[in-house]
C-alpha cells in the first residue's frame, strides 16, 4: 500500500516539477526583482514568494501547508473543501486557500465577500455551508458578495497569474512541497483518503 502511495506522490512531483519550472519564468517581474532570478529555487518560491506574492485564507496551524486555489463557483472546489476539513480538525494538514474569480461573472464579488471581510475564515466557512444548495438549485442570492475593491480585485489578479505561472489551468489546484524540497501539484480534485495517504510525504 505504501508503495503505491509513493508511486502515485512521484507522478505528481514530476507534474510539480514542471510546474515549478513554468513559474520560475512565468512569475511577474516584480515578483522576480525580490530575489536574483539565478537564485530563485523551489525553496525560495515556496517560503519567499507564495507567502508574500498572493493574497490567501488560512485554515489550520499544524501539519503540512498545502495551497489550495479555488474559484467560488466550482464545484469540484468545494467537494475538495469537505475532503480537507476532516485533515485540518484533526491537527494533520494546513490550507491556505487562494481565492481566484474567473469561471462565472458573480465569482469576483463572491471571492471578494471572502476577502474584504474582518474575518475572511469565517465567511470562507459559512460560504462552504451553503454554497452546495446553491449550486443545486442555480440560485446565488443567498451567496455572500461583495463589490471588490481596487485592491482586492489586483489580488485576485495576482492569485490568477500565479495559477497559471504555475501550470495550472483550473480549479481546484493543490500547490504542496514534499521532504526533499521538491514543489509537487495535483490539477483537480482527489479524495480525502489519497490526500491522507499524501500527508507523511509532504514538508
């Protein structure tokens, strides 16, 4: 079993891998001014770049940190919500959430009412709690929204561009980091028992 758990964590570094070396030149140049772009390396763009260079909703203080970007509007999202809130209970896994807005037009008010409230967790969390009846029955008047500001709207900007410097097409997009320091990425939604199994491979 272990082995395939190894398996199956080396095919997604290999994917991480070029999705490393897609954002080591995909990254803006205002991002890349902050270190000399020889010596930007999967460590520096992971503890350097991506805490400081994007906007996120942290849940979680134990265990592994793992990126998660999401559009408000897709719902295999909010499936891999429900699969990584049993891990971020239980102490075994960190997500930092990063919003991007670019699937359905209300998306960009939706992920602002995450972002400009005083406590974005907790309108993250209640989102997550109505947002599947939403999506079953078409209707988003319940959603939270707000207008974005000028600042939140460059955020969700910068999330965007860093998804796809980072090879990234759509959403759900898992951004981790395994024990040898290598950046690995899932494109798309897996189980909460494969993101289990997952977990002892990751920094």
């Amino acid at each position: 079993m272990r082995h395939s758990v190894e398996k199956m964590a080396a095919k997604w570094v290999v994917s991480g891998m070029l999705g490393c070396t897609i954002a080591l030149v995909g990254i803006s140049s205002a991002m890349a001014q902050t270190v000399p772009p020889k010596k930007l390396t999967a460590g520096i763009l992971w503890n350097q770049i991506l805490p400081y260079h994007i906007t996120y909703i942290q849940e979680g203080h134990h265990g592994p940190i793992i990126y998660d970007f999401q559009d408000p509007n897709c719902p295999y999202c909010h499936v891999m919500y429900a699969h990584e809130a049993p891990l971020i209970k239980a102490g075994k896994l960190t997500v930092r959430y990063v919003p991007v807005a670019f699937l359905t037009p209300q998306s960009p008010a939706e992920a602002a009412a995450w972002l400009q409230s005083p406590h974005p967790l907790a309108v993250l969390k209640h989102f997550e709690g109505i947002v599947g009846t939403a999506l079953r029955s078409g209707s988003y008047r319940h959603l939270p929204k707000s207008k974005p500001t000028a600042k939140t709207s460059e955020e969700l900007k910068r999330n965007l561009e860093m998804m796809g410097a980072m090879g990234f097409e759509g959403t759900p997009a898992i951004l981790y980091r395994v024990k040898s320091g290598q950046l690995g990425r899932i494109p798309g939604m897996i189980s909460e028992k494969q993101l289990a199994k997952l977990l002892p491979l990751l920094q």
